[in-house]
C-alpha cells in the first residue's frame, strides 16, 4: 500500500514538473512572438475596419429581405396549425349555431 501510495507522488511531482515546463515554454513562445503580433494587428487594422464596413451594409441591405421572409415563414407556420384544426371548428361552429338558435328567451318590457 505504502507502494501505491509513493507511485501516486512520484506521478503527482512527474505531472507538476512537466506542467511548469509547459507553462514557461508558453511564456518564452509568447514574449518571441510578441513582436510579430504587434506588427500584424496594425497591418491587418484597415482590414478589420473594411470587414466591419461590408458587414454593416449587408446588415442594412438584408434585414428587409429577412423581415419579410420571416414574416412569410410566421404567416405559413399559422397556416400549416390552423388546417388541420377546420373540421374542430366548423363542428364547434355547427354547435354554437344550434344552441344559439334553440334558446329564444323573451324578456318581458316594461
């Protein structure tokens, strides 16, 4: 048991040693690669501008073909429930007709 027990350490120590080596390689990567970074975001800066612009104008230019798509797809979707649910209404419709029909009641004026 004191063999498991010391195995579980070494693996423990094994695992922090190799964690700590990962995490200053990422740091020494990071600090080589600062400079590259820096130089391509202000490159690349007119880019990202240009990207935000014809995004925009397709924002404008679409949202009225997405609004009445949308409104063709809500108006369908009614549709497409209320079928099926006629043959209901029309008996409810039938029965209303009926019971409106048979109740007469007089009120007596004075």
């Amino acid at each position: 048991m004191i063999e498991l027990g010391l195995l579980a350490a070494v693996a423990f120590v094994v695992f922090a040693v190799v964690m700590v080596l990962v995490a200053v390689f990422k740091t020494l990567l990071w600090l080589v690669l600062l400079p590259l970074r820096l130089v391509l975001s202000v490159l690349l800066l007119p880019l990202l501008f240009l990207k935000a612009l014809i995004g925009g104008l397709l924002v404008i230019v679409l949202s009225p073909i997405l609004v009445i798509g949308l409104a063709i797809a809500a108006i369908t979707t009614i549709v497409a429930i209320a079928v099926p649910l006629l043959p209901v209404l029309l008996v409810a419709f039938v029965v209303w007709l009926v019971l409106r029909a048979g109740s007469t009641t007089t009120a007596i004026a004075r």
